[in-house]
C-alpha cells in the first residue's frame, strides 16, 4: 500500500529567541511517542539547533542502552528552492508528519518551506517587539495600523496554495500563531498583546495558541537531547515541570493536526 504525503508542519518566524527549535523539536518527539513516523528537516546549517537536539539525543541513547521514541532528521546544506521542494518530496514518502525547522531570518528557502506548509506555526514571545513581526500597531492606541511583510507573504502563500489546493490534493494552509513565554508578560500588556492579536487573526486568518512558558529546564535538556515526555529518564520533576508537560498537551490539541495524531492523544503523552 502507497503511503500519503507526510502532512508538512513547518516552524518559522524571521526573529531569534522565540523558543522556535525548542517547540519544534517538543512537537516532534510527542508525534513519535504517538506511534507517527515523523522527519525533521532542518534549513540551517550553520546553526542547526534541531539536528543537534536530535543529535544529543542518539548519543545520549547509546550512552545509557535506551530506546526512546525520536524523529528522524536531516540538514539541508546546499541547493535552490527546486532542490528543496526536491527533497521535501523524497522525504514526505516515508513519514507521517514532516517537521521543517526555518532559520530565524528571511532568505529564499526560508519563504519556500512557508509557501509549502500544510500546518504553519509562528512561534512568538508575548511582546509587541515579537508582535512587530506580524504587523505594526499605533503607539497610543495599540490598534494594529497594518500588515507587516512577513504576514504579508504568507496572506500571498495561502491564497497561491488555496488556488493549487485540488490540483495538488493538498490541505487548505492553517496558519498557527503560538504565544510563547507568557508568564512573563506584565499583565496589562499581555491584554494589549491579546486584543492586538484578535484584531490581527481576524484581518489575516491565522488561529492564536498559548504555547510553552519560559522554563529553565527545556535548556537544561538539550545537551542530552531529551524532552519532557521522556518520563523514566529525567530524575524527579517539580510541579513546574508537570505543568510544562501539560502545556506541551495542550499545544499538541490546539494545532488541530490530522486524525492520526489525535486518534493517539491517549498514549504516553498522558
């Protein structure tokens, strides 16, 4: 039996710091603790803060004997967007969910792996400086004044990938915009951020999600390239961590992804 097209979750925000490899790499590793064949695909090469998580966590793997439920993953290193789309479709053959990690800037391969998402996900700190990425607002009123380039290309994305969408047997794009590290928002400013949001989702069409609040232990974890889920693996966790974990679930639930992974939402993630 043929298997379908992975479905294609691509993480991508042009700013740095936003937890956007941390998530990605979280979402991978509950897919495959639900039983889904997933792939990473990570466009930076120079950084290349996925493939290293899933680096730390082969090694960490055979260091202690232990088999633990990981994503496969790859670099690309060299190419055009031909030979990215290329190789997006040699990789989707032999997965359930293909995870694409961007880079944190704007380049051509950047805007390849967006206008080809199925499941968009901009992670983005609670802060009008992240805001400023999707769109620019008045500084008395807080109203959003107007759209910013990137939110811009992905309007363009979607309603190119909306005209393709029969031809290509492919899903109409869901654009997810994840609030991360809102604990640490002041709270007046996180009810501007939320208006603003609401005002912006509405104009654009992307869903607004909370996302995973800023923790120590998430860089804790990367040299061993273990995540929350690991139960067994991790020594005695503290009440934050159960609430992270939680946090993760309550992610994995609101990106809506397809059937197979939410027909296994109760296995090792509860």
């Amino acid at each position: 039996m043929t298997r379908m097209p992975a479905h294609r979750i691509v993480f991508a925000n042009e700013k740095g710091g936003t937890g956007k490899s941390t998530t990605a790499v979280h979402v991978a590793v509950a897919l495959s603790y639900m039983g889904a064949h997933v792939t990473m695909l990570d466009l930076d090469p120079r950084q290349r803060t996925s493939h290293r998580y899933m680096e730390n966590r082969f090694h960490t793997m055979q260091r202690r004997g232990i088999e633990l439920p990981t994503p496969a993953c790859e670099v690309f290193r060299d190419g055009d967007e031909t030979a990215l789309l290329q190789t997006i479709r040699r990789l989707e053959q032999d997965c359930d969910f293909l995870i694409i990690d961007n880079p944190g800037r704007d380049d051509p391969l950047a805007r390849c792996a967006v206008e080809n998402a199925d499941t968009l996900v901009t992670p983005m700190n609670d802060s009008f400086v992240d805001f400023d990425l999707i769109g620019q607002v008045d500084a008395e009123s807080f109203k959003v004044k107007k759209l910013s380039f990137f939110a811009e290309l992905i309007w363009e994305a979607r309603m190119k990938r909306s005209r393709a969408t029969i031809a290509e047997k492919r899903p109409e794009m869901d654009w997810i915009v994840v609030r991360n590290r809102t604990g640490y928002t002041e709270a007046r400013n996180m009810a501007r951020i939320e208006k603003a949001l609401n005002e912006m989702s509405k104009r654009v069409g992307f869903r607004v999600v909370h996302g995973l609040s800023e923790r120590v232990i998430y860089r804790e974890l990367f040299p061993s390239g273990l995540t929350l889920l690991d139960k067994g693996h991790l020594g005695d966790l503290g009440t934050s961590h159960l609430v992270a974990r939680q946090e993760l679930r309550a992610l994995l639930k609101a990106l809506k992804l397809p059937e197979f992974a939410k027909a296994q939402a109760s296995l090792e993630l509860a």
